[in-house]
C-alpha cells in the first residue's frame, strides 16, 4: 500500500471540514478529506420536486423504517443512506434525545435552517456585562471582516437593521414579507418589538454562479439547485479546481494516532484496515474511539496528524468510550489525557487569524502555510 | 386547476422551469430539477392489480368501503385514484396495521351478517351505508360498535391518505404547492396589511 503525504487531512466535510478544505486548497496545499458517507447525488437523493405518487411510499417513507427516522429532514424525499442510523450513543434513562447525523458528503450543511446571524458586541462582551464565564478573547470589530468575507461567499439575504446585538453584514435583497409576516409584525409593533427579516444564507438573487432560490419551500429536504450555503455545492467545487483536494468517501475515521505523550506519532496517515488485511487495528463494535468506524461498507482509517513540531493535541491520546449523549455533554469535548485541556488565550486569539495569515500567504510558499498552521491549537473550539 | 389534464399541468411545469433557468448561470443545475421528472417517472397500473396482503374477499370488501367514503359522484373518487391498492401496499409494508384491517374487515362482514344475514360486501347500497353511517357520525353512535368505529377512522385516515396523495387526488384538491418562483412571493394584500377585511374563508 502506497502512503502519500499530505499537508493537511481534514476529517468531515461539514461547515467547518468543508470551509478549511477550501481555505487550505486554494492557499496551496495538499489536503486529504475524508468522510463517513457517500456523496450525494442531487438529481436522485433531494426528491423534493418530486410529487408525493412518484415516490413508493408516497412520501410517508417505509414504515418498517419509519421509528429508526429522525423526523422530517429524514424522510422519503431523501435519499436511503445519507442519514445514519444506529448510531452507538445512549440517553439518560427516562430520556428521549436524537443525535440525527448526515453522513453524506457535505454533512448538515445539506439540510441546514441557514440562519445567519452575526455575533454583536455584546456577545463577545458578555461577561463584562452579566458577569458569567469570561469574555471571548476577541472583539466584534476585529472579527467583523472575516463575517464579511464568509457572508459574501455564501450569499446571505437580509435587511439593514441597525441593532447592535445583531449588527448588520453584507447582505442581499430579503424576502418579502408575507400574509402572515404582515399579522405578525403588526402585533408586534403593538407590544414594541420588533419584527424584522431573519438573515438567512438563501439566495434571493443568483450569486457566485449560484442560481437564486426558486421558493418552492422545501429547504429541509435538501436543494437541488444549490441555491442555499452547503459544502457541496459552494465549497468543494472551489476546492477540487485547485487540484489540491482528494475526497475520501466512506471513510469513517477512528481515531487519531498519538504517540504518550498526546502528540501526532509521525507520518503514517491512514491504513485502509480491509486492504491492509487489519494491521494494528482492532474493531470496536458498540464501543467507540473517539471517532469510531462500523459498517461492512465502510474502510476504517487510522489518521495520524502531520505534526513536525511540538504541537499539543486536544484529542484524548487513548480511545475513550462515548459519554452518554444528554443534553449539555454533547458540546463537551473530552479532556485530553495528557498536555493541557486549557488552551492558552494568546494561542486561542491565534486561532481565530488563520484565516488572515492564509489570506496573506496566498503568495507566499508552502512551508511558511504549513509552518504557521502546525502552532495552532486544534480540536477544540467549545 | 382543478379540471385541467395533467399533461398541460406537466407542460407548464416544464415550461416554467426552463424560463425560470434560462435567467440563471448556473443551468446545469437546473437540468437536476427536471430529472427528478425522468428518474421518478410513474410506473404505468397493471390492467388488474394483485392484492399484496388481503385475500381477494377482503380486497374486494377493501375496495367498496373505499369507494363508500370517497364516491365517485360527480368528480373522480377512490376508485379513479387506486387508493385500495394503495391501502393495500401500505398494509402489506406495515406490520402494526395488518392485524387492525384484517380484524376491522371481518369485523364489518361479521356485524353485516348480524344486521343482515350477509357480509359486508353482499349486503345491499342502503345497508352498507347504513352501517357506515353509525361507524361514521357521532351523533349515531350505538353501543358494541366501538371497535367498528375505530377501524372506520383508520380505514378512512388511509383512504384521505391515498387519495389526497394521487394525481387524481392532487387535482382535486388544486394543491397549490411545487411552484416554482422568479422572486420570493410576498402577501399581494398591499392594502390591508394585518389583513382584517378579506373574506373569511369557506371552511
């Protein structure tokens, strides 16, 4: 088996996966994605143009499956195996939580509510202000180009407000108000509140080659023209045009390899367990690593960082069972086994400029990218 | 819409979905919408349809309670929508429903039989309807018919189900949505904006 080195493995084409396999493409280096499901197919797996008697089941879904379904992004109007199912996680008893997951390439940002407001001041502030928890280590004017710069690729639709607690961005046309919306905001008005268009990452107008929004309504289900923010449809084709991209599909990554110290063990990337006959790898059935890889279909990954310097992971160095998903844990990141769980705030302001130190690297080489990108902390963004 | 051919319905749609692509850059992705049209194509009806789950007595009996709640006098009924087969299917896939039909269909021959010496299905116009209408109407309720009722509700939750989700059905019900629009429609009543005055609505 070949290894091929890459710059940067990034693991999940989500809205974070897909937005730094963009970033780092068009800045120049080498990125292998992986993800756990298949891609999508938007003529056969979106049907939301579909009429409710070209679909077997008319549009209520098998009802062998229907109580393993997560409700009405995971219906028939979407295709079989882009959401998963049996998902190794347990509730508090006397509990009833679901964790829908997309599997499919492009993740959630397939079925997103496309909400997207910025940050106000008084949110980075906000411990100043009610004396809970600390404040964030940035400002809102230091942040606020970069939700220009994202707000001008995706494409987000609003109306200037001028309320600080929600300030305005760069935005195109609204959508108009509608029957009910006019009710609404006249009741509104009576109690002094006001009722203004939400921003939201759908396009009123055809952006970026992005054709507008046709209305028809059925967002949830997935678009089938592209014509709402999702990674498939707006990041990935950027990416793949660099030639700087391999799309691993069904690809379900395990785990992270770290040496005992917690750091990246060296330049073994990944081992495809079923072509390397099962190497050091062992299955966890009904267990789970820290990310953990089931299913017949699926090749298991073993990922190792590509880690030249003394880089602290936040991954826990040993696989740890999942903690039982209720509400509050999930956000949780697991403490890491060893190095600090708390991250340093000059590292974590550093963080939040790699988006400037890639834009300006643009030019500049490979190495200087890569150098500046192994001194940010990773993994942890809670 | 409700009287129009569903090739001229088809026609529009196709019509309305190639003006609207031809405004945008992106008409490849267009091309996708119109797919859905090629992939989902419907599968022609087999001149005589082979019940799945219920034996012929209980698909004939299937298909005249179907036809008694929703006749075709006037405008198509289930009969034109197919909706016992529809029933059937869903039956068939549904285990948690197989044992509530086969019992509510014998329970309607055995209640027939007590009411008129004959099943369900063999019982005149008048007396099937008769029993359906206690079954149906709660100011007819009598008492003993509980589980009648109950297989009433569901073999009409069903037959709602099958017809409202037919392309019969659909144009019946002038189902106003799968429209496509050039810009996001917004309320046409400029004029009266919390919307007091406009006529209340029939229902």
């Amino acid at each position: 088996m070949p290894k091929t080195v890459y710059d940067v493995i990034v693991i999940g084409t989500g809205a974070g996966g897909g937005m730094a396999i963009k970033t780092l493409c068009e800045a120049g280096l080498k990125v292998c994605a992986l993800n756990s499901g298949r891609r999508i197919n938007p003529a056969r797996d979106f049907r939301n143009h579909r009429m409710p008697y070209e679909m077997k089941y008319r549009g209520f879904g098998d009802p062998r499956k229907r109580a393993q379904s997560y409700g009405y992004m995971d219906n028939e109007y979407v295709g079989e195996g882009i959401w998963e199912h049996g998902i190794t996680y347990t509730t508090a008893p006397g509990t009833e939580w679901m964790w829908p997951r997309c599997h499919a390439v492009g993740g959630k940002t397939n079925f997103w509510g496309r909400s997207s407001a910025r940050f106000g001041d008084i949110d980075f502030r906000a411990a100043t202000l009610d004396g809970y928890d600390v404040d964030w280590p940035m400002t809102y004017e230091e942040i606020a180009p970069y939700y220009s710069r994202v707000e001008k690729m995706i494409g987000v639709a609003s109306t200037v407000q001028n309320r600080p607690s929600n300030p305005d961005g760069e935005y195109l046309p609204p959508m108009k108000l509608r029957c009910l919306d006019h009710i609404l905001q006249r009741g509104a008005e009576k109690v002094g509140a006001p009722y203004l268009p939400d921003r939201i990452a759908q396009l009123t107008r055809s952006h970026n080659d992005h054709p507008a929004c046709h209305f028809c309504g059925n967002c949830t289900d997935g678009c089938d023209t592209g014509s709402f923010f999702s990674t498939p449809w707006f990041l990935l084709p950027l990416a793949e045009k660099t030639g700087n991209l391999e799309l691993r599909t069904n690809a379900v990554v395990r785990s992270i390899l770290v040496d005992e110290k917690g750091r990246a063990k060296g330049r073994r990337l990944y081992r495809p367990r079923h072509a390397a006959g099962g190497g050091n790898l062992r299955t966890r059935r009904g267990g789970g690593g820290i990310l953990r890889g089931i299913g017949k279909d699926h090749a298991e990954f073993e990922v190792a960082l590509l880690a030249g310097g003394d880089r602290q992971l936040q991954w826990p160095a040993r696989a740890q069972p999942l903690r039982p998903l209720v509400w509050g844990h999930r956000t949780r990141v697991p403490a890491a086994a060893s190095g600090s769980a708390e991250l340093p705030r000059q590292r974590f302001r550093q963080h939040h400029r790699v988006d400037a130190a890639l834009a300006e690297s643009e030019k500049s080489s490979r190495g200087e990218v890569h150098s500046r990108l192994l001194d940010l902390p990773g993994g942890r963004m809670r | 819409m409700a009287g129009q051919g569903m090739e001229r319905r088809e026609a529009l749609r196709v019509m309305a979905l190639a003006a609207a692509a031809s405004q945008f850059p992106g008409f490849r992705r267009w091309a996708f919408a119109c797919d859905h049209l090629a992939d989902g194509a419907l599968q022609p009806r087999p001149a005589q349809y082979a019940p799945q789950f219920f034996n012929p007595h209980e698909y004939a009996s299937l298909e005249r309670l179907t036809e008694l709640i929703l006749p075709s006098d006037g405008s198509p009924g289930a009969n034109e929508a197919g909706v016992s087969e529809f029933v059937d299917f869903m039956v068939w896939s549904d285990p948690s429903l197989q044992y509530r039909f086969r019992y509510g269909l014998a329970w309607l021959d055995a209640h027939a039989s007590n009411l008129h010496g004959k099943a369900f299905l063999d019982s005149g116009a008048d007396q099937q309807t008769g029993i359906l209408e206690h079954l149906a109407y709660k100011d007819r309720y009598r008492q003993g018919e509980e589980d009648g009722r109950a297989f009433f509700n569901l073999a009409r939750e069903y037959t709602l189900m099958g017809f409202y989700t037919s392309k019969v059905g659909l144009e019946q019900l002038d189902f106003p949505g799968f429209k496509f629009y050039a810009e996001s429609p917004g309320c046409p009543h400029g004029g009266d904006p919390e919307h007091l005055h406009l006529p209340r609505p029939k229902y």
